[in-house]
C-alpha cells in the first residue's frame, strides 16, 4: 500500500516543487511558448512541464527504485529527447534532425536496453506471430510513431499530459498484475510526476501559475510510453505472465487511433503526413461546440475507457484475435467519421464566408 500511494504522491511533490522553481528561471532565459499562428492561447507561457517531470522521475528514482539497472538505456533515452525537446523550445530544431534524436532514443532502447518486439502475439487465432528479423525495425517506428503521436495530442491544456497519466496508470495496473515490481514502481513514479505538472496545467488553485508541456515533455512521455508498451507486452521481459500485444493498443488508446486516422487521412489527400496542422480529434471537437475543457475530459474519459475495455476484454478471456480486429475497426470507422466531419466543417465555413 505503501507504493501505490506514497511514491507517486511523492513524485507529485518534486514535480510541483521542480515547476515553481523553474517557472521564473524559463521566464528570464525565454523558454517561453508565445502566442500566434496555430497557437491560440493568452499570454506568454513557460515550457517547463517535461523538465519538472524528468527531474521528478529522477530524484524519486534514485530515493525508490534499487537494483533494476537495466533501465538505466531508459534513463538515458528519456533525458535525450528531454534535452533535444528544450532545445527546440528554445531556438527550435529542424524536423529531420529531431527525427534522427528520436530514432537514436529507439536505438537506445532496443541495442543497449534489448527492448524491442519478439512477438505481435496471437493475432491470427493460432499461434503467436514471431517477428525474428523484423523485431528490431518495428520496434523503432513504433517508438517514433509514439513519441511523435503523443507530441501531436499537445495541443490543450491537460490534454498530452492526461493521456500519459491514463496509459502510465494502466501500465503500473498491468505490471502489479504480472509481476513485475521494477515497471510497477517507476509508473507510479512517472503518474505522480505527471501529476505534479498537471497542478499547473489543468484547473486547480495553481492554475494561475500556468506552465505547459513543451517538447521535453512530449517528447520524453512518448518514449517511455514505448518502453512499458513492449516491455509489458512481451513474455521474454516477464517470466511470471505477459499482457497480449493486442491489450496496450486498447491501453494507448486514442493517441493511436488518432495518429493512425490523421496520418491515412493526410496521406490521401497527398500532404505531409508529419506536418502540423489542425485537423486532429481535439480540434474537431473544437470546431464542433466544445470548450476546450470539455473537450479534454470527453478524451481523457474516452481514453480510460478504451483501456478498461482491453484489459476487462482480456482477463474475460477474449482472443488477442478479436481484440485486435476490434481495435482496426474502431480506428477504421474514427477515420470515416473524422472525414466525413471536416467535409461538413469546411461546407459550412463555405456558407458563412458567402
């Protein structure tokens, strides 16, 4: 009992310490997000988020955690992309080699960390589909898909950093639950770190010493959503038992339906598939009369409950098989639902500029 509420409460308060001593530093050396563009808020707003997070996960790492030193690869992986992440706050980095600072985080993970895919699971209701060759090279697009998929989801106050909250909750759920206490302990610790964070990126008494995310934090969150995605996933990393491959798309959730859904949608309309733009689900929800508080706790709900579904489907005995066509559906009808409502929006947009 000790773990599960004293370590993340613990990280919490490092993280909120780490952003209120941060926050004036970022306001003198400029590390500052500024209005304008696609960026719609009010105000001068310090990106300190992912530096509070990552200081947050150390300091309680090295008071919590001892003898799980093959996470170190993930320590390192995680700082890289948070120094690449300010880095680009700060003076901005050009995409391609950001990508090359991701893909040297992937490489981190599964060269040095031996992390990586050996098996997609029971996909085919028959036996399990055993990647040999390709383990490796899929596991570094899926680590940049995530990476970049949760640096695309922020995009509103809360939004990025509350999807983490919900994947890393489940993860720290599903790691207790096959007996893997290294995972189990440092999710916890990156809950409360997230948490910290959110004091002052979602409304609370310290909303008025609002911060955000930043690069850092995307960034960083995406990597170690990748890790526990396939470490958990895996039965070579969990001798006692393994969460099906299938689960942690349903655990992930949004954050991959939406990365699948705008991705095939800029595809065929022939445009960059990693260029920014607004055309992502929180942005419809916009568009479609939402607030943006609404907006994030209609995806944070969404999200929880995408996860609640796997897991429940799983311990329920479901194949992987089921679970996973399920999963291609979902994102399936999600596509057509988000095209055909940017079809409605720009008709409409038509009408009033008449």
């Amino acid at each position: 009992m000790f773990e599960l509420f004293w370590l993340p409460a613990i990280a919490a308060l490092l993280s909120a310490g780490a952003v209120l001593i941060l926050r004036p530093l970022a306001t003198r050396g400029g590390l500052l997000d500024h209005p304008g563009g696609r960026k719609r808020h009010e105000g001068s707003t310090p990106l300190v988020g992912g530096v509070a997070i990552l200081i947050a996960v150390w300091v309680s790492t090295a008071m919590f955690v001892r003898g799980y030193d093959h996470y170190t690869p993930l320590y390192i992986g995680l700082t890289l992309l948070a120094l690449v992440g300010l880095f680009d706050d700060l003076n901005g980095i050009p995409p391609l080699s950001k990508l090359a600072f991701q893909f040297t985080a992937a490489i981190l993970m599964t060269s040095w960390g031996e992390v990586y895919l050996h098996s997609l699971g029971d996909l085919l209701n028959k036996r399990d589909v055993i990647l040999y060759a390709w383990g490796i090279p899929l596991t570094l697009l899926a680590v940049l898909a995530v990476v970049n998929a949760i640096n695309m989801t922020d995009g509103m106050d809360g939004l990025a950093g509350g999807l983490s909250f919900i994947v890393f909750g489940w993860f720290a759920w599903l790691a207790n639950d096959i007996g893997n206490p290294g995972a189990y302990r440092i999710c916890l610790l990156v809950c409360g770190a997230i948490a910290g964070f959110l004091l002052f990126n979602m409304p609370s008494p310290l909303r008025r010493r609002l911060v955000f995310l930043g690069d850092a934090g995307s960034l960083l969150l995406g990597y170690g959503i990748s890790w526990f995605a396939v470490e958990l996933s895996q039965k070579e990393y969990n001798p006692a038992g393994h969460v099906p491959p299938a689960v942690m798309l349903w655990v992930v959730g949004l954050i991959l339906i939406d990365l699948l859904a705008v991705v095939l949608r800029r595809a065929i309309q022939g445009k960059n598939p990693l260029a920014a733009d607004r055309t992502h689900l929180h942005h419809l929800l916009l568009r479609a009369g939402l607030n943006s508080k609404q907006a994030v706790w209609f995806l944070l709900i969404g999200n929880f409950l995408l996860g609640l579904i796997g897991v429940i489907a799983w311990k329920q005995g479901v194949p992987e098989s089921i679970l996973f066509v399920a999963f291609l559906l979902l994102t399936g009808i999600h596509l057509l639902i988000m095209q055909r409502a940017w079809v409605v929006i720009r008709w409409i947009r038509r009408l009033r500029s008449r």
